[in-house]
C-alpha cells in the first residue's frame, strides 16, 4: 500500500490487491495517520475484491476520541466484489 501526504492535512491511501482478514494486519499504517489529517482518500484502482475488512480499514478505523476525518474513496472498478 501506498500512503502519501499531499498537504498537511490530506493523506492518500493506495492498496494493491484483494483486501480481506488475511491482508488486514498490513494495511492497518491507516491507523497511523497523524491526527491533524482530516481528509482521506482511499484509491481502489487496484483493488479487485474487498471484503468487510476494507470497509473498517477505510471507515471504521477511527477511534471514539480519535480525530475525525472526511473519507473519499475513488477509483472503484465497475465490478468490485464486496463480501
């Protein structure tokens, strides 16, 4: 996965690859954003199948008391599988 700063702000999440259980401990460097981000934008060009996994990754990963953040997600395919 690929995670850029644009702004001091805005950060980009990239991955390659299906997102699932299996591949969730690695893609957890979301979690990791700084808390003065609040926007994220998750590119899913590359990302042939998502399951629930992907949604918490992109969604659900922010803590109660944690930052709050606009989430964009863009690059969906046509035909993503979401289980």
């Amino acid at each position: 996965m690929n995670i850029t700063t644009a702004t001091g702000t805005s950060a980009r999440i990239t991955p390659r690859g299906d997102i699932d259980h299996d591949t969730l401990p690695s893609l957890r460097a979301a979690d990791a954003l700084p808390a003065h981000v609040t926007d994220l934008t998750g590119n899913l060009q590359h990302t042939p199948f998502m399951d629930v996994a992907g949604l918490h990754l992109l969604f659900g990963s922010a803590a109660p008391d944690g930052p709050n953040r606009r989430t964009t997600v863009t690059g969906r395919r046509r035909r993503l599988r979401v289980t």
